[in-house]
C-alpha cells in the first residue's frame, strides 16, 4: 500500500468515516422497526441484518425485511415501506446533526490536497444537506449516496479520473467491495466499523491497510 500523500483521489464512506453515526443509524432503525408494528422477534432479526449488512442503503435493507424477514400482507408492503423509511429518514436526519465527526478526520480533509468524494450507502440528498448544513461539503468534490449502489458510484468516480492513483476508504464490507470490484486501494478504518473482526480478516486476505486513527495517516500528509 502506497503513503495516503501519493493518492490523488480519495474516496470516502460517511457513517462510521466521517460521521461517527453507525449505532445512533442502527438505533433509528430499530426505532422505526418498532413503531410498524411488527413482532419482538422480527425487529431483532431485522436490526441485526441491518447491523451485519451495514454500508447498503436503506433501500436495499427494507427490501429484503419485506421479502426474507417479515411476514406481510402482499397488499400492505408498499405502504409498509414508505412508512418505515419516512420513519427513519426522519430520525437520521436529527442525528446527522448531532453525530460527532470522527477524532482527525476534519485535520486530514483540511490537509490533504488530493481531490476527495463521498461514496455512501446513505440516502443522497439527506446527505448533501447535512454536509452543506455542518459545511462539510466544502472538503468535496461531490457527495454520493443511495439509491444508486456504492460500487457504481466509485466506477463513475473513476471514469473522470482514469490514470488516478485512487483509494476508498471505510468500515464496512461494502466499502471493500466497491474498491476490489473497481481494482483501487482500500483502507479500513476500524474504530467505529460495527464488522470489525470480519473486517480485519478480509483485509489480511486482500492485503489492504487497516488504519485504527486517523492520525496515522494524518502524518503522512
């Protein structure tokens, strides 16, 4: 793995990255898991593949509750999923603002040079007006996020720099596959990754760096 002062372009998930927002985002969900009325049992199975599953977007998640994890009326599932993602979307909202940023993350999109991304699995728009409201947009070239998957927002990202030496950088299994499917670097950043021990594993077989501080590459810079 090459110095993170020899990349040109960094590419960043936001929750568990940026945002230390993954438990607050798993607690909304089960929150709004809660409040659709299903059983005990099946708010605990849901949460726990939306914690295992963490990085996909909310989309992909309510999707495969409705078809694999929760019984529903086929007549009710679409007015089942636009109450449980209104409900959700309304508390991330909330804490976006609230989530703190992670420890050096802000000292090293203020130092580094290089031409920087957001690729994340959270809904685009709420995103972009978090970041605009706490003027994290400024760091940005651009801020991507779901519906469209993570792995087609890096391979467009790509395709405007074709010969940048090119990292993602983030916490979750989606994040790896989205940087290995496009052939670029990867950097697990472990603190706040809700995968952890998984996480490390995949990285010792792919060979890709795990950084425990942001202040690791902070000195790099």
């Amino acid at each position: 793995m090459r110095p993170f002062n020899e990349y040109d372009l960094l590419i960043f998930d936001c929750d568990g990255v940026i945002l230390n927002a993954n438990t607050l985002k798993i607690e909304a969900m089960r929150n709004a898991l809660i409040e659709s009325g299903i059983s005990t049992n099946e708010v605990e199975t849901c949460t726990t593949f939306f914690k295992n599953n963490f990085g996909k977007s909310r989309f992909y998640h309510v999707d495969y509750f409705v078809e694999k994890l929760i019984k529903i009326e086929a007549a009710n599932v679409e007015l089942f999923k636009i109450n449980l993602l209104a409900s959700y979307s309304k508390q991330c909202k909330c804490l976006y603002l609230l989530a703190e940023l992670t420890p050096f993350v802000s000292d090293v999109l203020g130092a580094s040079s290089s031409t920087k991304y957001v690729a994340s699995g959270s809904e685009q728009q709420e995103l972009r007006d978090v970041f605009k409201q706490r003027k994290l947009d400024t760091y940005f070239k651009e801020i991507l996020g779901s519906p469209e998957k993570k792995v087609n927002h890096v391979t467009n990202i790509l395709a405007s720099y074709p010969s940048a030496k090119a990292v993602m950088i983030g916490d979750a299994i989606s994040d790896l596959e989205a940087a290995k499917d496009n052939n670029i670097d990867f950097i697990f950043y472990s603190p706040f990754s809700n995968v952890e021990e998984k996480m490390r594993d995949l990285c010792v077989k792919f060979n890709y760096r795990i950084v425990d501080s942001f202040e690791e590459v902070l000195k790099e810079l």
